[in-house]
C-alpha cells in the first residue's frame, strides 16, 4: 500500500490506485480523467478505484498532464491594486470560483502599478505557460496593455484597450446610472437633482459613464440635473462640495452620490445643515460596498458586480469564441434613503 499521505517519498501513480481498486491502469485513467461513462465502466468500478484514489492520496500529475494536452489548466492573473483591496478583490473571488469550476487555478501577481513589475509579470505567466490571462484593474479604465499580452488568450477585466481585439468585461456603468435615475422617478422626484462627484482617474470609465446614464434617463422623463458638485471620490471632498452647496443656498430634493464614500460625506453635511435623509433630501450612491450598508439610513446603491465579473472573465478566457466585450448588470441594493 502507497502511503502519500503519512510522507511517503514516492508519489502516489496512477498504477497504484489501479493496483489499490484491482482494476487496469487504462480504466482507472479513464475513471479519473472523467471518461467514465463514455466508457461504459460500471458505476460500482467507478466507485472502487475514486475511493482507492482518495485511500492513498492519489494527486493528479499536472505537468505530465500538460504534455498530453497542451493545458498546464492555469490562469494568470495580473493585477495593479486589486489583489490588496478589500472590495476589489471581490473581482479575484469570483473568478477564482468560476477557475476551480473548470479544474483550473489562478495564478496571481500584483504590479502596485509598477510598468516593470507589469512586463515581467507578463513574460513569468507566458513562459510558465498558462492558458490564459487575465488582466485586472481596481478601477474601470481605458488603458494601452502590455504589447507582450497575446490577443487571442488573454481578456481585459474591468479595463478596455479600444485599439486592440482583446475580449474585456466591464460593469454596465451606463445603465447603472439609469437604475439609479429611475429609483429617483419611482419616488416621485422630478427636479432639484443634484451630482456629487467627478471622476479623479485619468482614462476613467465609470463617472462619466455613470453621469451619462443618470442624464439621460432624466431627460427622458422631463427631468434636468439641477446642479453637479466637483468634488474627488472622498468623504472629506463631499462633505465640503455639499456644504458648500447648502451654504450657498442650495436645497437639492436629491442628491445623486458617484460613489460610497461620496455618500458618508453627504450624509454628513445634510446633518449639520439640519436635513434629514430621506424626509428632505433623497440619497442615492454607486459601489454598493460594505461602507452602503454602515450609514444610517441605509444609502440605496447601485452595486458594482464585481464577482460576476471575475467569473464571467474566466468563461471569456476559456471560450474558444468569447465576445469582444461583457457588459455586467449593476443591481439595485435596496436601501432606506429614498422614499
């Protein structure tokens, strides 16, 4: 009996689950290869020799694996900053589920937007062969990718290169702006709405994407954007650009938050102003992040989707024939804010 587990310095081989299951080493490959059925092995057979495999600690050979099949049934993942971010890596979660689903693991390597660490990275996955790559941004951008990336195994996730066929899979940001103008009409809002946020990211994709959805599915109902407040994506940013507002005599029937932190700043400064939320001032944001959840009342947000963008991104870079580009749904988070 091979004992793989306890220590043992050979490997468990195939041959040994056969031994171990009294059966040829060509039906336990079968077996375990998942050919099964396709063989007409008995399911009593099937049965003996997973459960010998699982008795000795059988591990499949990948690299031997790879030879046959020309998969080493790995993914490279470059990232700049997601790997590291508590909201952002939901991206990397979604993907890794949708890669274990398809008996594949991620291989993952963060930049810190380094265009060095970027190209080595690049040339590490591509000797080491994966069978595809995933290239990821924190935020959604329009980039130039490596020129080493190779167009036809690789997908660009949460990013877009316009000048290059390289499938990218993107939240809807335009129609998330939408869901959130129309969570404003359903309430009866029809004017005093008001943007807080402009985008700060160069190449930036979301807070003008947003701010299109949001315009025009206004004016579709009759309805102007009263006043935008230029202001970074930060608490601190929002609570001076609303104050500010307030101060000058602003008094918005609603205010349109471009992301969560932009919300808590307004929340703040409706409160000094004596405002509350949503009896004066109705409140939606975007992220749908933890931080939507933690303010009183809870802010409606339109959620960035990113696990089913990492998963849809693995599909993308598995499918011989994906699409040139995946625009995910952006769902409402229903909140306490508008009413």
């Amino acid at each position: 009996m091979v004992r793989a587990k306890s220590g043992s310095a050979r490997r468990a081989t195939l041959s040994d689950v056969a031994q171990a299951a009294g059966v040829s080493a060509t039906t336990a490959s079968y077996i375990l290869n998942g050919r099964a059925q396709q063989m007409r092995i008995a399911g009593d057979t099937e049965e003996r020799v997973r459960a010998a495999a699982e008795s000795i600690g059988y591990r499949p050979d990948r690299n031997a694996r790879s030879l046959r099949t020309s998969s080493t049934a790995a993914i490279g993942v470059i990232t700049d900053y997601v790997a590291s971010g508590m909201f952002s890596s939901r991206m990397l979660a979604g993907a890794n589920a949708a890669a274990l689903a398809a008996d594949h693991v991620l291989v993952i390597g963060e930049t810190d937007g380094d265009p060095r660490v970027t190209q080595l990275l690049v040339s590490e996955m591509l000797d080491r062969r994966v069978d595809g790559l995933l290239f990821v941004t924190r935020t959604s951008l329009r980039l130039t990718l490596p020129a080493e990336l190779p167009d036809d195994r690789t997908v660009a996730l949460n990013c877009v290169d316009d000048a290059r066929a390289v499938p990218s899979v993107l939240p809807d940001e335009v129609a998330g702006g939408r869901a959130a103008a129309q969570v404003l009409l359903d309430a009866g809002v029809r004017a005093g709405v008001v943007v807080v946020g402009v985008d700060p990211t160069p190449n930036a994709i979301a807070g003008p994407a947003r701010l299109e959805g949001i315009s025009g599915r206004l004016a579709e109902a009759g309805v102007g954007i009263a006043a935008v407040l230029d202001c970074d994506w930060t608490v601190d940013q929002a609570f001076a650009a609303v104050s500010a507002h307030l101060a000058a005599g602003g008094r918005p029937r609603a205010l349109v938050c471009l992301n969560d932190r932009i919300a808590m700043g307004a929340y703040q400064a409706l409160a000094e102003f004596g405002l509350t939320i949503p009896g004066d001032v109705a409140v939606v944001s975007f992220d749908g992040s933890e931080l939507a959840g933690w303010l009183r009342p809870k802010v409606v947000s339109v959620e960035l989707p990113f696990a089913a963008m990492g998963r849809r991104a693995v599909e993308l870079v598995l499918d011989p024939d994906p699409p040139s580009q995946v625009l995910v749904d952006m769902p409402v988070q229903a909140g306490a804010s508008v009413s």
